[in-house]
C-alpha cells in the first residue's frame, strides 16, 4: 500500500470513529419525541426516557451498539414509561454479548420500576448471565447519576 491509501485509510478510520464518538455523547431523540436516550455521566451507558417499543427498537439498538466498552455497562431505567417485550429481549441481548465477550462484563439496569422486573422475573430473564437489576431509588434519595434536585 502506498502512503496515499495508507493516508486515506486513515483518515477514513479516524472519521469513523469521530462519528461513533459524536453518536455516543450526542442525545437521541426520536422523532415523534416518544424516546430519549442520553449518555450516562457517572460510567458507560445510557439513560433512557420514554417508551421503548417496536418503532423504538431500532434506536434502541443503534444506542446500545454505538458504545464500544471493555468494562461494564449501565442502562438508567428511571425514566422509562413503556416497554414490550421486544426492547426488553435487546437489553437482555445486549447483557449475554457483554458476558459473552469475556471477563466479568455486565450490564446492570439501574432504576428498574417494578412492572418491568415483575415481567423479567416472569420470563426467567432476571436469570440471564451478564444481567444485574438494580432497584429503583428510594425517595428522597438522589439516582447514580442523576443532579440533586
């Protein structure tokens, strides 16, 4: 390859990678405002508000994908109002590829409002290896990663 391509190359996968960063830390929002994802401040991962259901899942996906960790990950549950069953396969998914990825990766769910570990514990899915529940706050007490009101 001569330095032309190589310089190329480079610039392509140094692009690629601005793009994935600008993904990342960019909120997303779909457009009919029914879901909105945010990068999480306090470790690698998500903050989700809104519905996730099957006109959601792509975004979801896309989300999820767009973070490249080699540790854990977190997804902040707290404001969710909606999710089928759907998106909750993509988040159960997402924690076998992290545990399956080697090490002692996970994916831990923060915030989980009942209704969604009720439906987690129903389907045996609370079981996944790589998945951890967190409950949601108390409260009065502040969320990881969320700003004191």
């Amino acid at each position: 390859m001569n330095s032309t391509h190589a310089a190329s190359a480079s610039a392509l996968v140094i692009a690629a990678l601005i793009e994935r960063l600008v993904i990342v830390l960019t909120p997303i929002t779909t457009a009919d405002r029914l879901l909105r994802i945010t990068p999480l401040a306090d470790c690698a991962g998500l903050r989700i508000e809104g519905e996730l259901d099957h006109s959601t899942l792509p975004t979801l996906r896309r989300a999820l994908a767009s973070i490249n960790v080699d540790s854990s990950l977190c997804v902040d549950l707290s404001g969710l109002t909606f999710i089928d069953t759907g998106c909750l396969r993509a988040l159960v998914s997402a924690a076998t590829a992290l545990h399956d990825g080697g090490g002692d990766r996970v994916l831990t769910l923060r915030s989980v409002p009942p209704q969604v570990r009720r439906l987690l514990e129903l389907t045996g899915w609370h079981q996944t290896p790589g998945l951890r529940l967190q409950a949601p706050a108390r409260p009065g007490r502040p969320t990881p990663g969320r700003p004191h009101s």
